[in-house]
C-alpha cells in the first residue's frame, strides 16, 4: 500500500483482554498479549491516519503517534470508546471477557471452613463492536473471530450478526501462532471478498489488513 492511505481518517481499534474484579485482589481474565492490536495500531498511523488505541493490561509500549487509553474492565472499555465522537474506522481486536462477575465483593473473598467449591455467578459483558455496529453514521467496522471448525461459515455469520463490514478469522488450527505469538496467520472476509494470509509476523499481517481496510475506506479507484 501506498504511504499516506489512511490520510485524514480516525482510526480506533481495541486491543488486549479486559478484567473482570472478582474481589480487591481476584480478577478473571484470559491470554490475550495485545501484540494484533498494537500492530494494528502501527500500521494504521504508518498510513497517515490518526491513531486512538483504546487497551486493556498489556506488557507493550505504546506505538509513537498514537494516542494510547488505557482501561481495565469491559464496562471501562465500552465508555472510552462511547466517549470517542469522530470515527471513520473501528478495529475491535480487545479479547473482551463475555462474563464478568455479577457483583465485586468489597473485602477478599475468604476460604470458607468445610467448604470444598464455591459459586461464582456472572453476567453477560456488553458487546463493545456490536454497539459500534450500530451508530449511525456507522463507522466502517472490523472485527476478529477465532473458530476452530467451519471457518468460512462461522466468520460471515458473525460478520452479518454484528453487521460488521470486515471479519479477520484467525487459524486456531496452528498451536504455533496466535495469544502471545508474534507471528498469526488469518483470512480476512469482506463483501465477497475471501483473502488468506499466511503465517507471518504480526507486523505484516497488520500491514496487509490496513491495506484492505485503506482500499475499503477511500474513494481511490480499486485493483
Ligand atoms: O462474538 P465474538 O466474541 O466471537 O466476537 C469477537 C469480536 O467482537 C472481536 O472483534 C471482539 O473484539 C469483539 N467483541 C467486543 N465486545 C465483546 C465481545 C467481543 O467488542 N464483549
């Protein structure tokens, strides 16, 4: 892609998990390293856009030129990106947590004596892209699916469902790649578009998926 393709949009992408307290010193949580959406975030702003990545706990420095907020919870990630007005792409790449605990108990949770399980209840977290999706004006959205069966069919499920305008599944089928790995390998589905991304850095994928993105988003004439 040529430099500069992204000129003049706003990009906002989630990247990494969320927490979900527990108690003061309990969360529940899951692997995501948040290297995708940082990527991600790198091309985008190497493409001339601006750069809102909106990031949950993760051990990575901030791409320079965009603007980094940091937030725990679901809850917290849904606000930030409610708070952003002005977005003509959103990239939803966070492993948001589906439940979170019903209730935070206000002290640590104590070991119960002659107690051998504990109940934990939880409730469903709200869908962050899903709410995206829907806004109008509607950005042009993005989101990630990881399927271990029945790829195609799943992803454009999904892609439909969240009335999302780009699905990137990732290949869960190579133990190698994927969570903490610097390297992925996805297929990125639009319109009636289907392209397979090989096992390659993060860095690279992220490139390719912003050229897309950039071909999708502006008036320059399509290959
Ligand atoms: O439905 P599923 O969780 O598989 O969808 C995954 C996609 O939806 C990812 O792009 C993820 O970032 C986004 N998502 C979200 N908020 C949720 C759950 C998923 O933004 N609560």
């Amino acid at each position: 892609e040529s430099p500069g393709a992204l000129q003049g949009k706003h990009v906002v992408i989630t990247a990494g998990p969320t927490r979900e307290a527990i108690d003061p010193v309990r969360y529940l949580s899951n692997y995501s390293s948040g290297k995708m959406g940082y990527a991600l975030a790198t091309a985008a702003q190497a493409a001339g856009a601006r750069v809102t990545l909106i990031s949950g706990p993760v051990q990575l420095s901030t791409p320079s030129g965009v603007q980094r907020i940091d937030v725990i919870t679901a809850d917290d990630m849904l606000k930030a990106t409610q708070a952003v007005t002005d977005m003509d792409v959103f990239i939803g790449c966070a492993a948001v947590a589906d439940f979170r605990p019903a209730s935070m108990a206000s002290q640590k949770m104590k070991k119960q004596h002659g107690e051998d399980s504990l109940q934990l209840s939880l409730v469903k977290n709200p869908d962050i892209l899903a709410w995206v999706a829907k806004q109008s004006p509607k950005p042009f959205c993005v989101g990630f699916a990881a399927e271990t069966q029945n790829l195609d069919h799943y992803a454009k499920d999904k892609m439909q469902r969240k009335n999302l305008d780009m699905i990137i599944a990732n290949d869960v089928s190579n133990t190698n790649i994927g969570f903490n790995s610097d390297h992925n390998a996805v297929t990125v589905f639009w319109q009636n578009n289907k392209k397979h991304l090989e096992a390659q850095s993060k860095q690279s994928i992220a490139t390719e998926v912003i050229g897309f993105i950039a071909q999708q988003t502006t008036s320059q004439p399509e290959e």
